[in-house]
C-alpha cells in the first residue's frame, strides 16, 4: 500500500513539473513580447522627441541673437541624453543657441541658452542683460524659479543652478562689459551653489584669474538674499532691498549683477568691485591732474596761509654739473611701484624727481641724463636702488674728482632726505668720471631676497627644487608674460640661488623663524621673483615635488603657464647690486685699458646716523606690533596644548603669502588650467598692431651664421621712455 501512495505522488509531482515548465515557457513569450512592444513604441518615441529636438533647436537658433553686455555663465558637464542635454560642451551642432536641458532625470527639464562661442565654448547662460527690458527686483520664488526669457534678458534660477552645479563639477565666468564699450571678465575654476535647504548658499568658488577683479570671493560662502528673504548679515538693511536685487550678499558690498540697469554711480544699479574702482580712480585722476599744480604751489605756503615771495627760477646754465651714481632704500609697501606713471603719483620715481628738483639738483628729467638700475612692482621694497644721473655742482669739471673737494661737495643725500617722504632715504653717493655710465646698462647683477616665516615648511625640499633655477632657464612658466610690451624672449639666467635664516624665534619648534630666499642674476622678468616663491611654496608645504620647478622649465613638454596665484609682493626686496667696472663692459668681462669708472661709495657720519634713526623708528613701529601679537599667539597656543591634549600644532605661518582663494581640494600644478601659449599671445598681439612681427631671413651665405632665423617682435608702446622691455629687471 505504501508503494502504491509512493507512485501516485511520482506521477503528480511529474504532471506539476510539466505544467510549471510550460507557465514558464509561456511567461518568456509573454514578455519577450512585451519587450519587443516596448522597445517599438520607444523607438518612435526616441525618433519623434529627436525630430522635434531638432526642429525646435534650429527655429530657436533662427530666432535667437546675441547683444554684448553682462553674461554670467557657467561651464556645464559632460554627457549628452536622447531627449535633452546635460551639457552646452556635448552639443553636436556647437553653434550658440536655445536647447532643452535636464540636470538628472529625477529633474524637470528647463530651456536654456547654450553659449559656443566664448572661451572655447560649452557654456550655459544663467544671466543675460543688455538692455534694462526686464526688471530685476524679484522676490525669492521668482529668483529659485527663473524669470524673463532667453529671447532677451533672464535670469535661469536658482534651483536649476543647484540642480546643474550638484552632478558635477562646474566653472563660472562672468563677461561684463560698461555702457562705454569697456569689456571685462573674471573666471573661476569651481562654482556650486546649495539646495534651497541652505537657501541657495555660494558653496564652491574656485581660484580667480580675469581682467575685471575678484569681486565675488567676498560673497564665498553666503545665502542668497532677496527682497522678501533677507539671508545678508548687515545689521539692519536688507541689501537686496538696498541695491534693488537678489545676490549672495555679505554686507551689501563688492558686488551685485541683478541691480538696476542704470547707468551712473547709484547703490540701485549693477557693480563690480574693481569695475567700480577704476572710475572711482579715473575720476579722482581727472580731478588730481587738474589740480596738482595748485597742490604743489601750496607746498610753498607758510602755515598762516601767507604766501612766501616768489623766488628768481634757478638758472642751471650758471651751474657745473658732473655725473653720479645716488644710492638709496624705499619700503614700497604703500607706493604704485618706482616707475613714473601718468595716473598716479604715488610712485617712488615721482617723488624722487620731485625731491631733486625741489632742491635744484637737476633741471628737469629730459635733461638729467638718468638711468635707474631697478623698476620693482607696486608693494616691493629696495634696500640697495641706484640710479645714475647729473647733478648741480659745487666745482668745476677738472676739480670735480679732487679729494677735498669731493669733501666739500653738495651733501646731496642730506639735501633729498630733508624734503624725500621717510618711506624713501638717501644712503650714499659716487662720482662717476665717464658721463656715459648708467646704473640701468652698467649693472653686473642684482640680488633679490623674499622674506618669510618658517611655518611647517619642508625647507630642505625647498632647496632642492630651488637648485633647478640655477642657470639659463626659458622662465615664461615662472613670470608674468608682458608680450604686450613686447616681451617675447623668456631666457633669464639665476647665477645663484638659497635659502638663509635671517631671524630666530626663541621657541622651541622653530615655526616663528624668518627665513629668506635670496637669488642673484643680471635681469628679471616681470613677477618672475613671486612666482618662483608661490611655487617653491607649494613645494614647502608638500603639495607638489621638489621636481615640479623642472618640469616648469621644461617648454618643450609644458609650453603653457599652469594657473596658479603669486606669492605676495610685501616680503620682496631688491637687497643689492653689483657694477662693471667700466661702462660697456659685456658679461663680466673686462674691458679694454683706462682705468676703473667707478669709486668708493660716499657716506656722511651725521646722514648715516639720521637715517639709522629713522629706520629704527619704522622697526619699533612694527616690532611693537608684532611683539604684542606674538605674545598672545604664545598664550593662545598654551591654552591649545592646556585644554586639548594631544590636539596638533599649528603652524599655518606662511600659508596667507600666496594670494588669491585656497581650494578645498588641491589640484596639482600640472593637471591645472593652462594660460595662452607665447604664439598665442604674440599673435593676438600683432592683431591688435600692439607688437609687429617679422621674420628675419637666414641667409648662410651672408651671415657665415648657421642659427635658425630670428623671430623679431616690435611695440609700439613703452611704459615710459627709459623701459627696456625685459633687459633690467621687470621684477616681481
């Protein structure tokens, strides 16, 4: 019997098992069905979305035009989809126009202006205005939605931008151009933005480089307010109310692009932080130009406002005059530079000439005979300057070089100190016998050195990768390029180079010491000092490899300057330079017969002592300060250790010299954006007619020369008369 039940069981299960593979083969066709339906109805739905794509994009793109004014972009990601696009970069026609775009495909799709023209393309519009149609002063719904339309001026939104910046990583570019034609830009290598949680916040911005001025670092990190949100933190304005629109505000301050379409100065209407600064200063140059002279009168005034009798004009035709060298200090912190320049008279060079003229040393500049050694940038100092020059004398020619007339000759350092601002002094002067020797030609070499605090840098690695610099280098990946000036050869030779201490701290870990880097060479190119320094920076701070600055050198593997920020102009110095002995002398070499144009440098006791005094004022000035500073960082760091045993050191020093915003996440120096090539900028150059071009032909048989032809660049404009574009030093 139980065999019996065992066979009805067998059967059953077989009947079950045939039934089920059935279902199942039924169930496969079923959905391979389906599959095919599916797969049918997506293809003509894939095919007629993609006709209707195309068909609207090249109406939009027959309807749409362009106008130049304030754009502000952003650079879109990587990846294209069947029904609408991801990314300006992706689209296959890459003509500017009108596309439909979706961040994800959890968003909705939105339409929006696709900008293929501007900065190798790729661009999605988020801001347009040209002509002031369309009001800006929107409250929060209309700010996160978007307004307008991209038939003419709009805003894209907010949340669309959040949607956009949260995928991937984007950049932003703002293009701005004023109501006199004067066109601008800044760009930013990072921008996102956050979710309407945290009220749209300026999450990301990366590093700044542009022509228009950092005018939105200052917002980094703020909500956005608008009319009816106040997210700013001034104590009692809501600066979108103040300045008549929404922005990521701090203190209603730098910048604002969504004001009022106004032209003028009013708190209503768009502003750009440095845009607003240069007709600031344009206008206050105006006013100056028109009343210097006056000013300069009035210095003549007695303190009760009578005025002093007019004195007879010095006659300099009655006067001997020989030829000098004058030796002097400056700290540039406060001053536009040493060179003259025609929109500033806050220049070392202007106050110099005023001086010596003042105490009718020379009769005017045209007529002086000068030369200056060094041309060092806004906020760099000098503590060995020299110029060469002819000046008033006491004697005649042939008794100019006697030694006790040499005694009694004009105290010329003491005649400029007493009328010279302290910032700038008179150490010394020379006789010089030949007229023709200049401070600027004659120079052998000049030593600069850059001062900086110990901090947690990697010193050693420091001075491993400064040893690559020495020696004749193609230096356009470590300078400033001013082709604009006609600078086109970048080959400058460092005969020396290092890395000293120059003050130790008491404590025990070393982090207060100042240290210095000090190089020696003939000529600099223009920043080259500071962007050696932010790069060997890097290097300290074990960012980058010591081997970084020879892959820099090397133009042939990287032909384009990596974007990177300068270190600070404030710790430069010209220390010290050296002079042939004769005038004309090449490379060290000594010149043919005669003997030494130059002598001892000529001090007076009671001028040395004045000076000392005056520079030890300024040291206890600042060594006050610093003092005082220092003993609260020495009580702030007892209470780290006290409180928080074991937390680490702080030594963040030297991490404020580099300038511009340091990014959350570093990006190497080889993997980073790259600046215009030399060609590029030559040709650009040459388009404008800035600089000529001409090729100078290599013909062997008349120059016994077997060097390639010569590429010869030309400008058409100098910085002044006395520039030599490259030669003596455009430091730094």
């Amino acid at each position: 019997m139980l065999a019996t039940k065992l066979e009805y069981l067998q059967d059953k299960l077989i009947k079950m098992e045939s039934a089920a593979k059935n279902a199942d083969q039924q169930l496969s066709e079923a959905i391979d069905e389906l599959s095919r339906t599916v797969q049918n109805h997506f293809n003509r739905t894939e095919h007629t979305a993609n006709a209707n794509h195309e068909q609207m994009g090249q109406k939009v793109q027959a309807l749409a035009t362009k106008a130049d004014l304030a754009w502000l972009t952003i650079d879109s990601g990587l990846y294209l989809r069947n029904f609408s696009l991801r990314s300006c970069k992706e689209e296959p026609s890459k003509q500017s126009g009108k596309y439909i775009m979706q961040a994800t495909i959890y968003d909705a799709p939105f339409l929006g202006y696709c900008e293929q023209s501007s900065f190798g393309g790729g661009w999605l519009v988020v801001q347009y205005r040209y002509d002031g149609a369309l009001d800006f002063y929107r409250d929060w719904a209309e700010y996160r939605n978007g307004f307008g339309s991209t038939d003419g001026e709009f805003w894209l939104g907010l949340e669309h931008l959040h949607q956009l910046t949260a995928t991937r990583k984007h950049e932003l570019v703002v293009e701005l151009k004023d109501f006199d034609g004067n066109y601008v830009y800044a760009r930013y290598d990072e921008f996102a933005i956050d979710s309407e949680t945290g009220q749209y916040r300026l999450m990301k911005l990366g590093t700044y480089t542009g022509t228009a001025g950092d005018g939105l670092n200052y917002q980094s990190g703020m909500k956005f307010t608008t009319k009816d949100r106040k997210n700013d933190l001034h104590p009692f304005l809501n600066c979108a109310a103040h300045h008549a629109g929404g922005w990521w505000y701090r203190d209603c301050a730098k910048s604002n692009l969504n004001g009022g379409y106004i032209k003028g100065e009013t708190p209503k209407g768009m502003f750009w932080e440095l845009i607003d600064k240069i007709k600031q200063l344009e206008a206050h140059n105006t006013q100056l130009k028109s009343i210097v002279q006056k000013n300069l009168l009035s210095r003549d005034e007695t303190a009760n406002g009578k005025a002093k009798k007019k004195h007879r004009p010095f006659d300099f035709a009655k006067c001997f005059k020989r030829h000098i060298l004058l030796r002097f200090y400056y700290l540039g912190w406060d001053y536009q530079g040493f060179a003259a320049q025609e929109d500033s008279i806050e220049t070392i060079e202007h106050h110099m000439f005023a001086a010596l003229k003042k105490v009718c040393l020379i009769e005017s500049r045209e007529t002086s005979n000068y030369n200056r050694c060094g041309r060092t940038d806004k906020g760099v100092s000098a503590f060995h300057q020299v110029i060469s020059l002819d000046v008033r004398s006491k004697f005649a020619p042939e008794l100019q070089l006697d030694a006790n007339n040499l005694t009694n000759e004009l105290d010329y350092c003491a005649m400029l100190n007493r009328v010279l601002p302290e910032e700038i002094r008179c150490l010394a002067w020379m006789p010089m016998v030949n007229p023709a020797y200049s401070a600027r030609f004659d120079c052998r070499s000049r030593t600069y050195r850059y001062f900086f605090p110990r901090g947690d840098l990697n010193i050693t690695a420091m001075e491993e990768s400064a040893r690559y610099l020495v020696g004749a280098h193609d230096f356009r990946n470590l300078c400033k390029m001013d082709v604009g000036n006609g600078v086109v050869s970048f080959v400058r030779s460092i005969d020396a180079i290092s890395i000293k201490p120059s003050q130790r701290d008491s404590e025990r870990d070393g982090s207060y010491d100042m240290m210095y880097l000090e190089l020696r060479g003939k000529a600099f190119l223009w920043h080259q000092v500071r962007c050696i320094m932010a790069v060997l920076l890097l290097v300290g701070q074990g960012r980058e490899e010591p081997s970084v600055v020879k892959d820099l050198l090397d133009v042939e593997q990287n032909p384009c300057k990596p974007q990177y920020s300068m270190a600070s102009d404030v710790p430069l110095n010209l220390y010290d330079c050296q002079f042939n002995e004769k005038s004309g002398e090449l490379n060290g070499e000594e010149s043919m017969g005669g003997e030494s144009d130059l002598s001892d440098w000529i001090y007076k006791e009671e001028d040395l002592r004045r000076t000392i005094s005056d520079l030890q004022g300024f040291w206890m000035k600042h060594s006050v300060k610093t003092t005082m500073v220092r003993e609260m960082l020495k009580t702030l760091h007892g209470i780290l250790e006290d409180r928080f045993a074991g937390a680490p050191p702080i030594r963040d020093q030297s991490v404020l010299l580099t300038q511009g915003v340091r990014s959350k996440e570093y990006c190497p120096l080889l993997q980073r954006q790259r600046c215009e090539s030399l060609e590029n900028r030559i040709e650009h150059y040459a388009k404008k007619r800035r600089i000529e071009v001409s090729v100078k032909s290599n013909d062997c048989s008349a120059s016994g020369s077997d060097e390639p032809a010569a590429e010869h660049v030309r400008t058409g404009t100098d910085r002044n008369s006395n520039v030599d574009h490259g030669v003596s030093g455009m430091d730094n």
